[in-house]
C-alpha cells in the first residue's frame, strides 16, 4: 500500500558499545560493597573501584552496612572485623530470603565453647552499637538479614517487642538513624503509653 511507501524507515541503532544492563563481575576485593576492613579494623575503599574499573553500585542492604561502618569511623568506633564479616554475610540476606541461623554459626563462631551465645551478642552489637538494622524471624522463611524498607523494619518491631529479644532503647536508636520516620511514630506511641499525668520525656533519645 501506498502508505507504507510513505512511512519512513525506523532507524537503524548502533550497537551500545556496553549494553544496558550487562552483568558486572561482582568485585573480588568488596564483593561490591565499595569497600573493605582489613584485619586491624580499618575502613579500606576498594581499590578496584577507587582505580576505575568496571564495578556494580552496593545493593540497598548493603548501603546500609556502608552508612553503617561510615558511621563508626566517624565515631571513632573501633571496627571489629569479625563482626564485619558477619555483617556482610547479613548484608546477602532480603527479609524474602534470610541467612539461616546455623549457616552463620557454623561459618563464624564455632571455634568458641557457646557459639550460640556468642552468635547472639555479635547480633545484639550490631545493633546496639553498629546500629544496624538486623531483622530476624523464627516463622519461615526464618533467619537474618539487613532491612532496607520501613515496612520491613515495622513489621520487625512488631515482632521484637512482644518477645524481649532487643531493648527498647535499641530498637529506637536503629530507627532513628535508619527510618526516621518510623522513630517519630515510634515516640508518638511512648507518649500514649506514658498517658495523661506522666509529662517526662522518654530517654531513649541519642544521637
Ligand atoms: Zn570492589
């Protein structure tokens, strides 16, 4: 027909000399995290990243660790390796798809006589003092993981303050420094369980 004679061609792309979308090699150095902790405790940018080379931006859990250990530089907070390899392996897992609780036994505390203990307070100091949000669930899919949305992190909430696994007052401080908002709706409920005559302001308030 006479109109398809009218019709002009659709242009013809050059192939993109690096596609859109083409996989990255996740970076043997950080594991795309950007950056590392040598075994004396010290913050390293990843030396591949900092030359140039082809490297993938951190995922959401991982930007968290990132702010996470920027923060504990910042604070003069001595960096325990240890407890970063455990938050990186934290840093793999989604609320979907947690890390299971004895694969991060067995890969980081064995070579202690209660490594369950240990597994615990390694979790409780990432929160307290990393202030990272570590979310975790007994019901499957059950294990760890490093939250990166509000939802997530509320419906973790729920769950740690009807069992007491994590004090109040680190349940705050990781709102605070992760979802903001949250912690305002969070101080919002102190304020009506201190009711009407209670007018002290909860301390829980640190920066
Ligand atoms: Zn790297």
């Amino acid at each position: 027909m006479l109109i398809d004679h009218l019709t002009a061609p659709s242009p013809v792309r050059p192939m993109p000399l690096f596609p859109e979308g083409l996989l990255v090699r996740r970076c043997f150095d950080c594991g795309d995290l950007g950056f590392e902790v040598t075994v004396e405790g010290e913050y390293k940018e990843c030396w591949r990243k900092k030359m140039g080379a082809e490297h993938n931006e951190a995922s959401p859990a991982g930007l968290v660790l990132s702010r996470s250990v920027a923060d504990l530089v910042r604070r003069k907070v001595t960096i325990e390796p240890h407890l970063f390899y455990v938050a990186r392996q934290l840093a793999a897992g989604t609320s979907e798809k947690p890390v299971e609780r004895d694969r991060l036994i067995e890969g980081n505390f064995t070579f202690s006589k209660s490594p369950m203990r240990l597994f615990h307070r390694a979790i409780e100091t990432l929160r307290s003092v990393w202030l990272l949000p570590v979310g975790s669930r007994k019901e499957s899919p059950d294990g760890y993981w490093i939250i990166t949305d509000a939802e997530d992190f509320a419906a973790w909430v729920a769950r740690a303050r009807s069992a007491p696994i994590t004090q109040l007052t680190t349940i705050h401080r990781v709102a605070r420094r992760n979802f903001p908002l949250f912690a305002e709706q969070l101080e919002l409920e102190f304020w009506r369980d201190l009711g009407p005559q209670n007018t002290e302001v909860p301390q829980c308030s640190i920066s």
